[in-house]
C-alpha cells in the first residue's frame, strides 16, 4: 500500500470505521478480483487485532486528496465524504 488512512462515516456519535487504502500497485484499481483478494487480506488482518477486530468495512481508493505543499497530510475529510458516497 502507499497509504492508507481510517475515516468515520455516518453522522457524528453513529459513525461507523472505515479503513481506505491507496494501492502501490495501480491493477488492483483496474482488477476486481485482486481488489477484493486484498480487502479480505485486509478483513483477515484486521480481525486478528482487538483494537481493528471491529472494522469491517475497507475502501480502495485510486489517489488520496493530500496538502500538496507536503504530499503527506492526507485530506480525511475529503476521504470520508467519498467513502459515504460509495457506501450508499
């Protein structure tokens, strides 16, 4: 993965966790089956964990809206507005 990041979704005291990743490998946006390979890797792993036992719901995403001043600080808010619009 190049990045990834854990958003809220859902309104505030309801939200639901939400893992997105932004794949090294840009195929996995292109191929379903790898991109679903890779949410259960991420489900299994996940769920090995107490502290991410209960997030169940992973997002892939194709380029995470970033500060372009540093190409670091991820945009979360941008992502949780376009994870609730794919999960609708």
């Amino acid at each position: 993965m190049a990045r990834s990041a854990l958003v809220g979704v859902g309104p505030p005291g309801a939200q639901r966790a939400v893992v997105i990743v932004e794949p090294r490998e840009r195929r996995l946006l292109r191929d379903g089956a790898a991109r679903t390979r890779l949410v259960e890797e991420l489900r299994a792993l996940g769920a090995r964990h107490a502290v991410t036992a209960g997030i169940s719901t992973f997002l892939v995403h194709p380029a995470f809206p970033v500060d372009i001043r540093h190409n670091a600080k991820i945009f979360r808010e941008q992502l949780a507005v376009w994870a609730a619009r794919q999960l609708r």
